[in-house]
C-alpha cells in the first residue's frame, strides 16, 4: 500500500503546487483614434437611425438578391480555401488536446515473463538452474511533475493558436463571402459594359450606312464616312475586350464558389441586382477589436506571452516520476497470492546548473512577443484605414453617382442636338462623333460609379466583421 501513497503524493503535489512563470497578460492600447474620421468625405457617411451594424446582421439578411444569396451558399459548402481553413482548426485542435493531455500521467499496463538458464559456475547453489519470473505492474513512466508551469505555459500556447486558427476560419468565410458578392457585381457590371458596347457598335454600324448611302449620292464627304467607320472599329474594340472580360469574371466566379455557377443565377446587368441593405459603423472604432483577423492577432500575442512562461520554466528544476503497482511470481500461477505484491517508486530532480541555450532562448521568445505585438497593433491600425477608406467612399459615392447621372443626361441631350444638326446640314459631322464619344465614356462611368457604390457596400460589411455566421448544414 505504500505504492499508492507514493503515486497519490505525487499526483498531489502536480496539481496543488505547479505554478506559472508566464507574464500577465495586458491587452495593449489600440493605437488608432477612438472614433471614426470627420470631414467633408464622411458628412454623409453615418447610417440612418436604428440601421443595425455589420455584426448583427447576418449575411443572408444583408444581401437582399436571392441569386446572389444562392450563390454564396454554394461557395460556402464548395470554396477549398475554406475547407482548408476548417481542416487548420481540427488540426489545431488535436494539437492543443495532445499539449493538455502532457499535464496528466501516461498509465501503462506491462506484463512480462521469462525463463533464463543459469550455469553452474554464476549460480549461488553451484549447480545449473532455471530461473523463472513474471509479473504484471500499472503504473506510470517518466511523467513530468509540472512545479514551475512549463507545460501549463506550453498547453497555454496551444490554446492560444488553436483559437487563433478558429478565427482565421472566421476571416476566411468572410473573405469567402464578400469575394463571392465582388465577383458576382463585377461579372454584373461588366456584362452591362458589354451589351452597352454591342448597343454602340449597332448604333455606329447604323450610323456608317446613313452616311455611306449620302456619300455615294455626294451629300457627305470621305471624311465623315471615314470619321463614321473609326467609331465602328472602336466599337468593336470595345465590344471584343468586354466580351473577355465578362467570360474571365465568370471564371473567377466559378473558382470562388468551387463549382459551375448555374447561368440562371447569374445576372444580367448591375442594375437589376438588388443594393444591399445599410448598415452602421457604429460610433466608436472599438467594434475593431471583434474583428476576426485582429482577434486572431490577439490570440498569437497571449501565445507568444505563454511561451515566455514555459522558457523560464526551462531555467527552473524539472521534477520527473517514475511508478508501478503490481505483482511478480517466479511461477506463473502465483501471480495473483498473498504476499506477490510488488512496487517501485522513483522521483528525479534535474537542476539546471549553466545552459546558455536556455537564456538565449528566453530572449528570443520575448522578442517574439514584440514582434506579435507589433503584428497586433499593425492588424488595428489596417482594420481602422479600411473602415475609414469605406466611409471615406459611402460618404461622397451619392453625390458622384447623381453628377454622374447628370452627366449622361446633358450629353445624351448633346448628342441629339449634334445629329440634328449634322442631318439639317448646319454642322459637320466632326460634332456627331464628339458627342457620341462623351456618351459612350458617361454611359461607362454611370455603370462603374453604379458598381462602386455597390461594391462598397460590401466592403463596409466585410471590414466591419460582417458575414461570419454558419452555414446551415
């Protein structure tokens, strides 16, 4: 019974007397202003009352389109990023269970027998014998006693990581998500561009035949058909390169949602997609600290913080144990009778006298620590620039996007007066040309200001901390 006083002393003193040599963990101060940017870009850049914020929003409610909701369910069950993304977490997780298992003893059964012959000249009695031995023994095997946290340190470490892999699944299905929706405008908008350069180019080749028939009757010069055929071939420059590139975003579609997206869910212009709904940034900048990607930066810095406790427990004595209950016979039949009991009970203290390597060691991981620090800090300050470029957009995209439209009116209205004008014979059909190139680059600008604000919209949400919430399976 002595063994087992031993192995409940030992036992004892693991769990009642370790301690940690790890610093206490501050959260440093972000380094950015507590509230948002002011000025003339970000006047128009607060929400409407009551507008909820990205984070309690979630992404099937923020994205109104049904096709595109569809699409970025599919992504979210196909995309191999995010798989692999989810794979990290479960192996960050085994990880981290065999760091929390080092703290409990390894329980080992053993049994063992043997027969040995043993001449005449090195047995006691003078004569040959065979000696016979078996025993069964529980016990434990060089199990670390943890005094000074080294192993507490080091599964603290593993935590750290496996929760910081966790949140870079969260940042990874929000890159999914708002990847998803850019992609998904960007093949809108440039599909638009497209029927609106194939528009043109019938518009030209309409306008190249007018005036071909009036220079063969002598009513235009060679000029006007050859000014007339130059806006024909633009037009079918155009009309080529918007053709590669809505069969490339379809590509880069494809690949994000990691199957073919089916053609009735995609769209046939940007402006039947229906706009997100707004949301608020809130009136503080410490929504950024929710944020996936500065949460996991966090997680690495108390990682790096555990890891200086367990290399000063390195400078420490390392108390091991080594114990086993349990029964030996020289017959195998008397394994289990009164008085077979056998134990053994062996403790060991190694004392660190001089390792250099030990003390370089520790310097490194504290270097280590301002380096994840630093990392920290960096990850706000660039959370803090993307929220502010995105208020920055919404704030002045409204008044663009109306002066846009503006635009196009007045230089649709140009363009008529022109054509009046050169069909009467008043003007030369230098001005018909002129007014058809400001239209055309208007009509552009209107579908990709269109697209800037639709797109911004996104990128508030995704930079905001928006679109992390479960896939229902």
């Amino acid at each position: 019974m002595n063994g087992y006083r031993y192995l409940l002393l030992g036992v004892a003193v693991a769990f009642f007397g370790g301690c940690t040599l790890a610093p206490k963990y501050t959260r440093p101060e972000p380094p950015v202003p507590a509230a948002w940017p002011a000025g003339a870009a970000y006047d128009n850049a607060q929400a409407s009352p009551g507008a909820p914020t990205a984070a309690e929003l979630a992404w099937r409610e923020f994205f109104t389109d049904e096709r595109l909701r569809q699409v970025i369910e599919t992504a979210l069950k196909n995309n191999r990023d995010l798989r692999v993304a989810a794979l990290n977490v479960v192996r960050a997780r085994a990880v981290y269970g065999v760091a929390r298992a080092d703290l409990l003893p390894t329980v080992e059964a053993k049994g063992r027998g043997g027969r040995q012959g043993v001449p005449a000249d090195f047995s006691r009695s003078g004569n040959h014998e065979t000696i016979s031995e078996y025993n069964v023994n529980l016990g434990i095997s060089e199990w670390e006693i943890d005094f000074f946290g080294r192993i507490r340190s080091l599964k603290d470490k593993a935590l750290e990581e496996y929760l910081a892999t966790e949140q870079a699944r969260h940042g990874a299905q929000i890159l999914l998500v708002s990847g998803v929706a850019n992609a998904y405008l960007a093949f809108a908008a440039d599909r638009e561009t497209l029927k609106l350069a194939q528009s043109t180019l019938d518009s030209q080749k309409a306008a190249y035949g007018l005036i071909r028939r009036r220079y063969d009757v002598g009513l235009s010069t060679e000029l006007d058909l050859r000014q007339a055929q130059t806006r024909v071939e633009a037009a079918r420059v155009d009309a080529a390169l918007y053709s590669r590139l809505v069969a490339q975003d379809e590509n880069a579609l494809d690949l994000l949602v990691g199957s073919k997206v089916p053609p009735e869910l995609l769209p046939d212009t940007l402006t039947l997609v229906s706009p997100s709904r707004e949301i608020s940034p809130g009136m503080s900048s410490e929504v950024l600290l929710l944020r996936p990607d500065i949460l996991q930066a966090e997680n690495l810095l108390k990682a790096a913080n555990a890891n200086i406790g367990a290399a000063r427990a390195t400078l420490f004595p390392r108390i091991s144990l080594t114990a086993a209950f349990g029964t030996a016979s020289s017959e195998l039949s008397g394994l289990f009778k009164s008085g077979s009991e056998s134990w053994n009970f062996f403790p060991q203290i190694v004392v660190p006298i001089f390792d250099a390597r030990a003390w370089s060691a520790l310097d490194a991981v504290k270097v280590e620590q301002e380096i994840a620090v630093a990392q920290y800090e960096k990850a706000i300050q660039t959370a803090f620039r993307e929220v502010a470029d995105a208020l920055a957009v919404r704030g002045t995209v409204e008044g663009q996007l109306s002066a846009q439209q503006s635009l196009v009116d007045a230089v649709s209205e140009t363009y008529r007066l022109s054509n009046a004008r050169y069909t009467k014979g008043i003007d030369s059909f230098l001005g018909v040309l002129d007014a058809q190139r400001s239209l055309y680059a208007a009509q552009q600008g209107l579908i990709a200001v269109r697209l800037t604000r639709f797109a911004n919209q996104v990128r508030l949400y995704a930079v905001l901390g928006g679109g992390d919430q479960a896939v229902p399976q």
